[in-house]
C-alpha cells in the first residue's frame, strides 16, 4: 500500500446512520415490554417507515436551514405611527419540520387513535425517533398536547355545565389542536410573568377579571369561525415594566394562566386566548374567548 495522498490511500468510510426504531436497543426493549405484541405487530409497519422517512435528504436539509437561519424579530418595536409592529420570523426549513410533525400526527395520535392505554407509550416511541431531527418543534407540540388535554377533559366530563358558547369555543380549540391539517392545526405557548414567578407560577401578577361585554357587542375573535371573545379580560403588563414572557411565540393559540383577583379566588386558572400574530410588546389588558374552570 503506497502513501496516502489527498485523493489516494486511507479514507475513513462516513458512519451510516440507520432507522433508530430497529437500530435502538433501548427503544426496542421498552416496546417490547410495555406493548402487547398484536399491538407492536401492528404499529411497526408505520413506525418503521416514519423512521425511514426521518433519515431522507430533505429532512436533513431543513433542519439545517432551520438551525442556520436562527429565529428573529423583525421591526423596531413600534411603527412611525407607534403601533406594534415586532414580527417574529423563523425560517422555512423550521415552518416545514412543523408541518411534517402535524401531518404524521405527533400529538393526533393521542386524540384520534384506538390505542386505548397504549396511545401515549405509541406517542412517546414515535416521538423517540423525530426529537433529534425536529429543531425543537416537538416544544409548542408538547404544549399543543396539553392544551388539547386539558380541552378534551372540559369536553368530557359530566360536570363541566358549559354553556353552548363555551361548548362551541372549546370545540372549535379542540379540533385546530387536534387536527393533521398543517393549515388549520394550532401549537400551544404559555404566558406568564416571568419576573416575580418563573416556574413558580403560584407567584403570577397576571390577574383575571370579569369584565362582559354589553348583551348584543360581543366582538368576534375569529371573523371566519364566528368565535367570540368571552367576558374575562387579563392584565399583567404595566409599561415601562413588563411582566409578560412567552415560552412559544410562534404559537398560533397562546395558553396563559393568569390568576383570578383575590378574595375572590387565588388560585391559577388556565384561560383560552384567540390566535392572534405574535406581538411583542402587549397590550396592558387582553381579552379571552372563555376560561375552564380552576385547573
């Protein structure tokens, strides 16, 4: 064997990387001990190619443009005229991860599937194989699935007593949560105020007001769906100190969790908020289509 030279000789061969769904020893071995095997049996064919499917070029290239071309605001703050104009822009290689993960149904599996107890062990594998390659998309999904959780138990449960416009609001909520359809599908994000309460969201400043509109002014949030904006407002922004932080600010269905104003109750309350384009410098006081009860 002669010297190596730029083009001759000893090349290192490239590492292959394979379908994690076979290749992962440690995947396999928690399928196969939490799953029925007519379940495994079953869900291995789709598993596998999702597995494939993640390995393709095109993959590889939108995770690359979405981790080169990081996330920015776009605008000064405020227009000539003093308006917000902050837009959030993220890359397409990003929008398009996002897309993959609503139409292979990361977070619909666990509301549109006969899984039964098994739907979120299913969830958690398929989720195994796309978190490395998502650009972090799988973050709004996971508060997507929580938002869609927590819609579907007010949904179900004998005792929520909704009234038809809180029934149709969460309706409408559930299914965009819900749905494979990258067009009409929505993330989740959480507002709080991070100042005083970070993670401890005991410590929140956001208050909760009930504040209804007059009988017959009811604005709509939504002009397409006929959704309207509900009768609590919530502040938790005074100017030039602000309070509010977003963990999702490319969400299409913010979540916030304001506290209602003692005495009346000081516990924290998850409310429902319209999609709205990603502001940056909220308004002192926003409005909720409706709020669940105390979760």
């Amino acid at each position: 064997m002669g010297p190596s030279s730029s083009n001759t000789g000893f090349f290192q061969n490239q590492p292959v990387l394979k379908n994690q769904f076979f290749d992962d020893v440690s995947l396999q071995r928690v399928v196969k001990l939490f799953l029925p095997s007519t379940l495994l049996e079953k869900i291995t064919p789709e598993i596998s190619e999702l597995g494939n499917q993640i390995l393709l070029p095109q993959i590889f290239d939108w995770i690359t443009d979405a981790e080169r071309n990081l996330p920015y605001l776009r605008g000064s703050g405020r227009d000539a005229f003093g308006k917000p104009n902050s837009e959030l822009v993220v890359t397409e290689g990003w929008k398009k991860l996002q897309e993959f993960g609503f139409l292979k149904g990361f977070v619909a599996l666990n509301y549109d599937s006969n899984f039964a107890e098994y739907r979120r062990l299913v969830q958690f594998a398929r989720c195994h194989l796309w978190e490395a390659s998502c650009a972090n998309t799988l973050c709004p999904a996971a508060m997507q699935d929580g938002a869609a959780r927590l819609l579907q138990r007010h949904l179900t449960e004998k005792n929520a007593a909704l009234n038809p416009i809180q029934l149709r609001v969460f309706q409408n909520a559930y299914g965009h949560l819900t749905s494979r359809d990258p067009s009409k599908t929505w993330t989740s994000g959480q507002w709080m105020t991070e100042r005083t309460g970070g993670s401890d969201v005991s410590q929140t400043e956001t208050v909760a007001t009930y504040d209804p509109y007059p009988e017959g002014a009811v604005p709509l949030a939504d002009l397409n769906e006929g959704i309207p904006l509900g009768p609590w407002s919530i502040s938790g922004f005074t100017p030039p100190s602000p309070q509010w932080a977003t963990s999702a600010a490319a969400s299409a269905s913010p979540k916030p969790t304001p506290s209602s104003a003692p005495p009346v109750s000081a516990r924290v309350s998850a409310s429902t908020c319209p999609p709205t384009p990603c502001i940056c410098a909220p308004s002192p006081t926003s409005r909720l289509p409706t709020t669940p009860s105390t979760c």
